[in-house]
C-alpha cells in the first residue's frame, strides 16, 4: 500500500474540500483529537495538579522537542517546545547578540516573515546600544556578511514564494565571517529535510501547527547547538527556566542546557496534540516527503501554467530551490483565493499578490492537484473572481 495512501486516512479530511493550505494550518490528526481526549479525561480529569508528576507533563516540552528535534536533524536534547514563535525569535536572537556584542548589526532579508524583524526591532529598542537591523534582498545575504554582522537571523523558506536559502552554505559563509546565525525554520520542519547539526546551524526556532499538525496556536519550538547551550544567557529569564524552579528563589539561575529556553508553564493540551500528530512522522521517510513533493509541485505548475495563462508563477522554478509550497501571483489574487475558497479548494493569499498552495504529501495526492487546477481554471475563464464578496478583505487572508 502507498504509504501516503495510508497517512492520509490519518487525517480528518472535510468532505468535498480540496485542502492545500499546510503550510499556513495542518489539518486534525484522529490521533490528536484521542490523544487530547483521553489527556482530558484521564489526566487533567482524574489527576488535576498531580498530573505534572504523574502524567509527566514538566518533561513534556523536552520530550517532545527531541521528537520534533528528529525532524530537523538536532542532536538529542537540544530542543524544546513552547511559548510562541515570536517568542523563541527573541530568545534565540537576544542570546546570539550577547555572543557577539563586538558587532553590531542583525543582517537579514526582504523574504524574511514580517514578524521576525518586528522583534528584531523590538528588541534593538530595549537594548538602547548601538545596534541595527539590515534588511537586505535575499540573493544579496551572502555578499553582506561582512566584518560588522553580529547574526545572520533568517527564514529558510520564504513564506510568501516558497524560495529556500542553502542553510549550510550560509551558515558556513555566516561563520566564516564571525557571526553567530538563527534559522527560523517555519516553513521547513515537517515540510523539507533539515539537518540543523551537520549545517553547524547555531540557533533555529520553529512553529509546530503548519506541516506539523498540532492545532491552532501549537508550541513553538527552539534548538540551541552544543557548544552554546551551557553558555547562552535567556533573555527571557522565566522561572520554567531556572535551575530550581520549585525553589522559589529570588534570584535567576539558568537550568541545564536547552531547559534554560523554557519560560512559562507549558501548553499541556496543545503539546499532547502535537505529541499524537508526530506519530505520522514514525512512518515515512522525509526524503520520501520530499520526493513525493517536488512531484506534486511539478504537476501542480504544469497544470495551472497550461490552463491559467494569466497567472505567473511567483515561485522558483527549480524544485530545488523551493519549499513545500507553490505561489502564483495575479493583481486579483485576493479574490480570485476567495472564489477558490467558496468552490471548496483551500489555498490562501499573501499581500501584496500571492496565492499560496501548500504541497503536503502527507495527506494530498494527485487527485488533490488536478482538482484545484481544474478549478482554477474555471474561476480564470468565467472571471468568477469578480464579485464584490470576494474583494472584501477578512481579518485573516
């Protein structure tokens, strides 16, 4: 049997919809919504507060972070789960600046999620020292890694096109150069083989509810290489954190290693979700994700190319420059999504004109491409786009 057959009867699937849009939400494991089931009832239900001891819920961000840790080819006990994002972006770039603080500038680029540089600049605002933030084109990172860069902080693939930069090869450059790099690894784990320790990537941080199906508002996640983890300082000093947090001491001292990166009380529920949802992942081989991928993506190209010729290709062309997703750009992208979206074919839009689609083999096949194309094109030829309750803009695009 196909495995890929197989791992999509994992997934609850709406009937009639052709879902493409993994990589901004996975859809529900079956095994997620049992797991979080039988947590509720079982754990938080018949436990309550002995549950973090019984249950094992304070090893939980550890335990499962070495699980996600796999996926991106992390040594073991070097990742761990929470907080948000955003929040491990701060982490992992405040404590990169203090390994650097002879140079002065965060290089990043144009492709980089907006949300990034936002704590990027953040954070420069609360440091009040000498520090900037270069925001360079992404072909241009390599020739900007010049004697001035404290980190390199970058997204490995681009959210809105899908382009991927060669992490061992910048991080090697990066290195070359004297600076310490963060690799936000979004749009990566789960979708695209990652091997964090062979590129000598320094730090990486990462989402769990795009390819890796936790839930809505899923932990994030955060690796710290070997050689930094006993000596990176938290910005984020949260009590999770310390050495000994049921000591209750007044004065921070960091825990062990990549526990030091914990800052609150953990998402319980949502780690078991994501806990369940990783079991897929002990079935498949990730170059066979990816293998299967580029197949799809390729198929999806040719397809939409053929019947669509009034939308280009925002993507790059070569499978091996690209992500587990292919955009298209048109100057109506905004609606012609939302006519996609009423027909029942799931991508999503990113200003200014993207359409995204997320190739996800664990649950889309074929039959999944052929349908969105065929129905793109029947939106493109009747200019079903056209209508005013597809223009309106909604909050979430």
């Amino acid at each position: 049997m196909d495995i890929f057959k197989k791992t999509r009867a994992m997934f609850h699937l709406p009937e009639n919809m052709t879902y493409l849009d993994g990589n901004s939400l996975g859809p529900l494991p079956y095994a997620a919504q049992n797991r979080v089931d039988a947590m509720m009832r079982d754990q938080w239900g018949e436990m309550l507060i002995t549950g973090w001891n019984k249950a094992g819920w304070m090893d939980q961000p550890s335990r499962v972070g070495d699980r996600v840790g796999k996926l991106i080819g992390a040594e073991a006990g070097h990742v761990v789960m929470g907080d948000t994002l955003s929040i491990k972006v701060y982490q992992a770039l405040a404590a990169a600046l203090e390994l650097n603080p002879s140079r002065n500038v965060i290089l990043s680029d144009s492709g980089n999620f907006p949300s990034d540089l936002y704590m990027a600049e953040g954070l420069i605002r609360m440091l009040d020292r000498d520090l900037e933030l270069r925001v360079v084109a992404p072909k241009d990172v390599a020739s900007n890694l010049g004697d001035d860069i404290a980190v390199m902080m970058l997204t490995q693939v681009d959210y809105r096109t899908g382009r991927m930069h060669d992490m061992e090869q910048l991080t090697k450059l990066a290195h070359n150069a004297g600076a310490i790099t963060v690799w936000d690894l979004a749009h990566s784990a789960g979708a695209v083989p990652v091997v964090v320790a062979a590129a000598q990537a320094d730090f990486a941080v990462g989402c769990s509810y795009k390819y890796l199906n936790s839930g809505p508002g899923g932990p994030a996640f955060i690796y710290v290489a070997p050689r930094h983890a006993e000596v990176v300082n938290p910005a984020l000093s949260g009590w999770l954190g310390h050495a000994s947090p049921f000591a209750f001491d007044l004065n921070y001292k960091p825990g062990s290693g990549i526990e030091r990166m914990r800052v609150g009380t953990p998402p319980v529920i949502q780690i078991a979700a994501l806990e369940a949802a990783l079991d897929v992942w002990d079935m498949v081989d990730m170059q066979d994700v990816r293998t299967r991928c580029i197949e799809l993506s390729e198929l999806m190209i040719t397809e939409v190319e053929a019947r669509c010729p009034d939308l280009t290709l925002a993507s790059p062309r070569n499978s091996t420059e690209r992500g587990s997703q292919v955009s298209f750009a048109h100057e109506e992208g905004y609606a012609i999504m939302q006519a996609l979206i009423a027909h029942r074919v799931v991508g999503d839009f990113r200003a200014p004109n993207i359409l995204r689609f997320g190739i996800t083999p664990l649950y889309v096949g074929e039959e999944d491409i052929l349908k969105a194309a065929e129905t793109l094109q029947t939106i493109m030829d009747g200019r079903l786009w056209d209508r005013d309750a597809y223009k309106t803009r909604a909050r979430v695009t």
